[in-house]
C-alpha cells in the first residue's frame, strides 16, 4: 500500500513509513512513545527495538547506526503523494489550500494541502524555526514548483490563500503553472473595472451587508506592478468584512463561495493536532526531523480521508439535517457541501479500527469530492 505510490522510498523506509502510520492510526497519536508502545504489543516485540526504528525514520543518515543508513527526503515524496490522490481522485476540479501554522515557539509549518469533504490532505510542506523573521516567498514557490508536475494539465486547480498570504509574486507564479490563483486580499486596496478610467476603494464594491459584485479590471494603483484580474466581491449575513477575492478566472466562470473551501486547510491543521495526531506533544525541536514525520501524518491523514470520504458520500441525503428552511431566509443560497455529524477523518477511522476488531483486511478508499459552492447572486451583482 505505501511502496506503490510512493517510488522513491527503499523497501525498508516503507515499511517503517508503513508502521508510523498504521501505529498513528491504532493509537490516535503520533508521539513516537504513544506508536511505539502500542506497536510493540501488537506486534509482539520489544519496545525499545520498535521505538528505536520509528525514532531512526526522522533521523539524518549520519544520526543513524549502520554504515549505508540514508536519511528520508520528504521533498522526494511530495509529488507521489499528490499523484495518490489524483489517481484516485472522481473528477478533473482540484482545490488547493496555502496555509502557515505554528507549534507553540519550536516550528512554523508552510503547508500546500488538497482540501477534501471538510478536511485536507498536506501534500507538500516545509517548517521552520518559529518565532525567527523569515520571508516565506522562496519557501512557497518551490513547493508550488515542485508539485506542479502530479496533477494533469486539462484539470481545473484553484490554489486558495488567506489574507495573510496575498502577494503579487504568489498570483502570478499560480497563472504561470496554469492554475487559477483565489486570493483574499484586504479591504484597503483601490480596483479599477474595465472600460473605467479611475480606480476605486475596494470597499465600495460591497458596501453593506447583503451586496455582490464581480467583473474585470486592474487592481492595486500604487502598486510597482498593477494587476490585471477578476474581482469576486460578497458580504453575505454574519460576517464582520466581505471576501475580497482575486483571480484569474473569467466572472462568469469562477464563484465567490468557492473560497470557502479555504477553511477546510484549518481544520486539516486542527487534525495534525487535538482532533487526530495530537502533534503538538511531540518533544520534537529539529525541524528536519519534524519534516519526515510529517510524512507519516501525511499518509495516515490521506487514508483516514480516502476510506472515511467513501462512507461519508454514501450517507442518504434524506438522513441529515434539514436546513432548506435557513437557506431560504437568506440572501445567497448555495449548492452547499453537507453538514456532518461525524467528520469523513472520525468516520475513517472508525471503519479502519473496525475492520481490524473483526480481522478483515485493511479497507482502502477512493476519493468522491463534492460538488464546490455555489453562490446565486442577486440584484447588486455587476458583471463587467
């Protein structure tokens, strides 16, 4: 199952990677103790031996005991990992996620993460030392270069970022892979529509609660560079800003709602820690270490996801929740993805443990995306 996909590791780092993720998954955790332990009574072996071959996985090869030991290279498995998913992936709409986050004062993870039935899968990552003034933009575009190669060209791949995230260099590395960039920007910039002489304050573009508007143009009139883009404006009920969002796509082609599938990255992070992997107890500080277990993360996440995923799209719509009567008192409405009652992530989870409680094989899975948001807009929209 881990050989397969992944190519570029030797028989014996697979099959460590193979027992740090099945150990992560048996023990809901990944601290090298909690696996090791569990393991080894599994298993039938002794600890110390077991938590010595989990422990010498995130090592560099000279930290390692044997002449001819060789230190995992995550960044090799990268585009592996992304081409697991695409071939298994039930559609040609791909959305990816950028987001930074931080363990306590040791790390800050930049992760690129394939967002998926309200979780995500990191695909590509790289930490760093936290709390040190750092330009992240060298850090980003080698992770973006470096999977452009796994997904087919004829896809449609959005590339999802925050606020904190948006720059210039970032949209337009996105649109030179072929991708289409869905970046928030702040309120404070100025935007001119096409056919429009003057530029004009973002914020006049949804000015209350309830308004829309998306059209062509250029955007940011002090910049070194003015950008040519689309701009996908909406402040819809209960937000305290509006999404001010840039893009390359066409306004009859691309949608505002999509962006909310940026969330989904959050609570990809949330599962690395409290809510699955409980990272934040590792007593890890060297970030290369970090980096090669985040490998054994990555895998254990995308197979809780590929598994938990199937059950969740077999669930009737007739069984959840009925919220057509909340929808319907709202402004927009969308083609939204469904409310769970159990994460896809618990659900896999559940079934794996199952099947291992009833000695049946090890369930696989495939990955069934949703359709993305919808958002029908009304009156105050302007297409230009």
């Amino acid at each position: 199952m881990i050989r397969t996909p992944l190519p570029t590791l030797s028989k014996p780092q697979a099959a460590v990677l193979a027992l740090w993720s099945l150990g992560m998954v048996l023990a809901r955790a990944s601290a090298l103790t909690a696996v090791a332990a569990f393991l080894a009574m599994w298993l039938r072996r002794q600890e110390q031996t077991v938590r010595q071959q989990l422990r010498e996985w995130c090592y560099e090869a000279e930290a390692k005991r044997g002449d001819q030991r060789q230190a995992v290279d995550p960044q090799s498995c990268f585009v592996p990992l992304l081409q697991w998913i695409v071939g298994q992936w039930q559609g040609t709409q791909l959305a990816l996620a950028l987001d930074a986050t931080t363990l306590g004062t040791r790390f800050t993870v930049l992760a690129i993460s394939v967002v998926y039935r309200g979780c995500a899968m990191p695909v590509a990552w790289t930490i760093l030392p936290a709390n040190q003034p750092h330009a992240w933009r060298r850090e980003w575009l080698r992770l973006l270069r470096t999977l452009h190669p796994a997904i087919p060209k004829d896809w449609t791949v959005i590339v999802l970022a925050d606020r904190g995230l948006y720059a210039g260099w970032l949209f337009r590395r996105i649109v030179r892979l072929g991708w289409h960039p869905f970046l928030r920007i702040n309120a404070g910039g100025t935007f001119r529509p096409t056919g429009h002489r003057h530029f004009s304050p973002l914020a006049t573009f949804v000015p209350h609660v309830g308004s829309y508007w998306r059209g062509t143009g250029t955007a940011f009139k002090s910049a070194p560079q003015p950008l040519p883009c689309t701009l996908l404006a909406c402040w819809e009920e209960g937000y305290t800003a509006p999404w001010l969002i840039l893009t390359d796509l066409p306004p009859e082609a691309s949608d505002a709602g999509w962006y909310g599938l940026r969330a989904w990255i959050e609570q990809g992070f949330k599962v690395s820690k409290r809510a699955g992997w409980q990272w934040q107890r590792t007593r890890m500080t060297e970030p290369r270490r970090a980096a090669r277990l985040w490998l054994a993360v990555a895998v254990a996440t995308l197979w809780l996801l590929s598994v938990g995923g199937m059950a969740d799209a077999a669930i009737p719509d007739s069984t959840l929740l009925d919220v057509s009567a909340a929808l319907r008192v709202q402004r927009r409405q969308r083609r939204a993805t469904r409310l769970r009652l159990v994460s896809a992530f618990r659900r896999g989870w559940t079934i794996i443990l199952v099947a291992l409680l009833d000695h049946e094989p090890l369930p696989l899975g495939t990955f069934l995306p949703e359709p993305w948001p919808m958002v029908s807009l009304i009156d105050a929209t302007t297409i230009v």
